[in-house]
C-alpha cells in the first residue's frame, strides 16, 4: 500500500500513512510510491476531539449575552422551538466547517431538540458530518419533564420515556458504527429529564453497549434544585440511576464537592470541560487539576455557539490553561502539554476511544497540521501552539482523507454555510 508521508514538521517529525492508520512517526525514509506531504517547520498534532456541543445553537449566536444560564436559556428556548430540520442541516454544515478549521476531527454533538418526537433531525446530524467529512458522536438528547412537570424545557420538546427509548435504539440499529458515527443516549440534565428516564437510558446502553451523556453541576444554583425535582444531589441521581460507570461522560462539571470528585474518577466518569462558555455565562471554573488528580477522564468541549460565539475548539486549550492556573493560584497547575492532551487523547478517553487523540503508529490517522512559520522564534513547539496566536489548520486528515488543505476546508462552501446561517438566523429572531 502506498504510504502518504508528513515530511519536515517541527514537532514531532515525520508521520507516515497508510490507508486509515499511522504506521510510522520521527524518521520515516522514503519508499518508492510514498506520496509527500511537506510540512516544513509546522506543529502536527493528532486531530482535536470535540466532547461537547450543541450545533443547532449556530443559529441563535450573540443573544442574551449578558446573563446568567437560567435567564440565557428560558430566553433562548422560545427560538430553539422554532428550528426546522432544514435549519439544523444548515447550523451543523457551518459549525462542523468552523470546527474542522479549527483542527476537529471528532465531534460529539448533545442534540435534545427532537420537536414534536421528529427524530429524522439524527439523520440530518450524521449526512452533514459525512458530507463535511468528520466523525460524529451522536448524544442522543432526552428530554420528558417539560415546563408543566416543572422542568426547564417547553412541553413541545419532551417525550414519554418509552419513545425516546425506542427511538434511540432505532437511531443505534440506523446509524451507529462506532467509528465515522456513534450514537450516544443522553437526557439533556438533571432538570429536563425525570429519574425514570435517567435509569431507562443506563439500562439500554449497557444493553447495546454504548456511552451515556448529560450537563451536570454546570450552574451553582444546580444542586438545589435537582434536591427540589429529585431529592438527590446530581451525583446521587446519577449513582441512584446506574451512570456512575466508565461508558459515561458529562459535561461541565463546575461545582462538584471533594468527595464528588473522587466518586467520579473512582468510576471512570469522564467530563467535557467547557471553558469559553462558563466563562461567558459567569458558571465558574471547573476544577480541572482535581478532576485529573482523581483520575478522571478529561476532554475539552466548546459547547453551543449560542453561549461560546466563537464556536471553535482550538482557543479552549490556552484557556483551559489560564483558567487552572488562576483556580490554582500557581502556573504549574497546568502544563501546555497537558492542555493539548485535554484537546486530543483526555477527549478520545471520554468518548471511550482508544484510536483516537495520539500520534502513534496503530492509531487513526486524524491528524492536524499548524502553520509554524511565525511561532519559530519559540524554542518549545506546543508552547509556541498553546500560547501563540490564534489559527486555523494548514492541513487536516481525517482517516488519512484530507478535508483541510493550505488552510481550505475541501468540502463544504464556508462562505456559502455562512451565509445560509445569516439568512436562517433573521427569520428566527423576528
């Protein structure tokens, strides 16, 4: 098999192809056939791994942008009610664009928007990511305690137990692979969806042996509520419920006590750390350095752009950093190799991906090239990339597959995405 081979990185060398895999990283001499990618003086790293995000939200950018998570969402419900599955292949084709150009190559997506039980919206998630040429994982959302049960979801978003189960097991049979696409179950949070569903979603997914996702201890005023609708803690729902269990990862994570925190990594639970927005939202800071002390799984998300506008994932490595150190009090909370290791392999680990994240031979060949040409004053490759200006890929494989090249997403008309956005975005807002 010919072999495409990344010749004259700066870091870490060279890396040779083969079909899908990484077959060789450091010094690779050429063989006869051997196609040549030139990547003199750039940083390569393996593809960024995206464990949160919500695309839908492309559509509802730069609203309610001074408040706080429960007035910014019952603000944005109202609209979200309104999309169509045509705007959802629309949001997703630009925010699957910005991320590829942002070095995603893996993209889990909570989508809990299933009006009306339409669930062809799972479909139109898993084209547009095939057409953009990423891999998706698909969070299933859930949600069955709408606004007169005394959730935060309107009543048109939520379903009885029993078909969001079903459907979700159809949309496992119709779309998981668990390689280009996989499908997870997850009840959007403790405050939209009941214990019932907590417990029946665990149940199938141990059964069809996929992961579990849900937002959990995202906002202080969390923990009293999920006593009020529950009478449990978030974590003692999810004990109670049976997702104390290393096939499951949550997102934000901000307010977790001590003992939390050991309970999670004791069982494995990953989380998606969301800096930019629960920087946006005033959430707090999430505990990253506890949460990998006590073993816990930890990958970066941006989460929706309705609450992170930038809606790219590179940023959130430097300030993930930042943000540990100023938690910490100290610059060595977090390193700049531990912050590209919470993009890469800490996101694979929480999506339950051993293929993923490192560039060594045996793994997926997704993998991300930066351009290094004005970092080369700084003597340290990955503090020159974590801490050096902003960019976007010079070139991105995906399965050994280009889908960037000299800074061109190859598939998508971004221009053309955006502007569909724009136009589906003013219809929304009136």
């Amino acid at each position: 098999m010919n072999r495409l081979v990344l010749r004259g990185a700066r870091h870490p060398g060279d890396i040779a192809v083969a079909g899908d895999r990484i077959v060789a990283v450091g010094r690779v001499d050429k063989r006869p056939g051997d196609r040549v990618l030139r990547c003199d003086g750039d940083i390569v790293t393996a593809g960024l791994v995206n464990t949160h995000h919500h695309l839908f939200q492309w559509l509802t950018r730069g609203l309610a942008v001074d408040t706080g998570f429960f007035t910014w969402l019952r603000s944005l419900y109202p609209l979200w009610s309104r999309i169509t599955a045509d705007d959802l292949r629309a949001a997703a084709r630009l925010g699957l664009a910005r991320l590829a150009l942002s070095g995603a190559t893996t993209v889990a997506d909570h989508h809990y928007l299933v009006l009306n039980g339409d669930d062809s919206v799972f479909h139109v998630l898993a084209e547009t990511a095939r057409e953009v040429g990423v891999r998706l994982h698909i969070a299933r959302g859930m949600v069955d305690r709408g606004e007169s049960a005394g959730g935060l979801a309107p009543d048109m978003m939520a379903e009885p137990v029993d078909a969001a189960l079903a459907s979700a097991e159809q949309l496992i049979d119709d779309l998981h692979d668990g390689d280009r696409v996989a499908v997870a179950l997850a009840p959007a949070s403790p405050l939209s969806a009941s214990r019932e569903m907590f417990r029946a979603a665990a149940e199938l997914a141990d059964h069809r042996a996929v992961r579990l996702h849900t937002h959990l201890a995202e906002d202080p005023a969390e923990r009293e509520r999920c006593r009020a609708l529950h009478g449990l803690t978030p974590i003692e729902l999810l004990e109670e419920t049976g997702w104390l269990t290393a096939s499951t990862w949550i997102a934000h994570a901000v307010h977790l006590d001590t003992d939390e925190i050991r309970r999670l990594g004791s069982h494995g639970v990953g989380v998606a750390h969301c800096p930019g927005s629960n920087s946006r939202l005033g959430d707090g800071i999430c505990p990253v350095v506890d949460l990998v002390a006590a073993g816990v799984p930890v990958g970066l998300g941006v989460d929706g752009a309705a609450s992170h506008e930038a809606g790219t994932l590179f940023p959130e490595m430097r300030l993930a950093l930042y943000l540990a150190r100023q938690r910490a009090g100290r610059p060595d909370a977090l390193t700049t190799r531990e912050a590209l290791t919470l993009a890469t392999l800490g996101g694979a680990r929480c999506l339950g991906r051993d293929d993923l994240g490192r560039l060594e031979p045996g793994a997926a060949a997704d993998i991300a090239v930066w351009p290094g040409d004005d970092l080369s004053d700084i003597a340290d490759p990955v503090a020159a990339l974590i801490l050096g200006p902003e960019r976007r890929v010079r070139h991105l494989l995906v399965a050994g597959e280009p889908v960037v090249s000299e800074g061109h997403l190859l598939t998508v008309d971004v221009r053309a995405a955006q502007a569909d956005v724009a136009a589906r975005a003013r219809r929304l807002s009136r």
